[in-house]
C-alpha cells in the first residue's frame, strides 16, 4: 500500500490537516446540502504551516497563482519488511 506526504502546492511547506470546525470533523453539515462546504465532506482542512507572509511570498515556481493551503500530494517510497 503506498503512502502519501502532503506539501502545500503554492509554496511546498509541510500541510497539516486539522479537523473542521465548521461540521465538528465529520464531514457532513446540514440539509438541503448534506456536505460541508468547507472540508467537502472530508472532515479535515488543510493549513500551510508557515506564516501567510511567507507562503505568499515565496511560491513555487509556476505557482503564483495557486492558493494557499492547496494540498499536493506525494508518493513516499516504503521500505519493505523482509525478514524471514
């Protein structure tokens, strides 16, 4: 099974992911619309761990665009266990 890091996609520092305060991390919100609007259903938001100034000013290049706090994710090579 692969594992995953996530970056922010505008400046490359590490994401965190914290529970959502909007819909008490469940993912689901309220009727008419049954998922939140600001996790989507996921339950968690991501945050950029460095400071706004930084992240904004400081993109990757091509990324100047990009919105803060957009995650990307990257396959992190696993180290098999053989033993035998």
């Amino acid at each position: 099974m692969a594992e995953y890091e996530y970056q922010c996609a505008r400046c490359g520092s590490t994401l965190v992911f914290e529970p959502c305060q909007v819909c008490p991390a469940c993912g689901w919100f309220d009727k008419p619309d049954p998922t939140c609007s600001l996790c989507n259903g996921h339950g968690t938001v991501p945050t950029c761990i460095s400071s706004p100034e930084w992240c904004e000013g400081h993109p990757l290049p091509g990324r100047e665009i990009t919105k803060r706090h957009t995650p990307e994710a990257f396959e992190v090579p696993r180290e098999e266990n053989n033993h035998a």
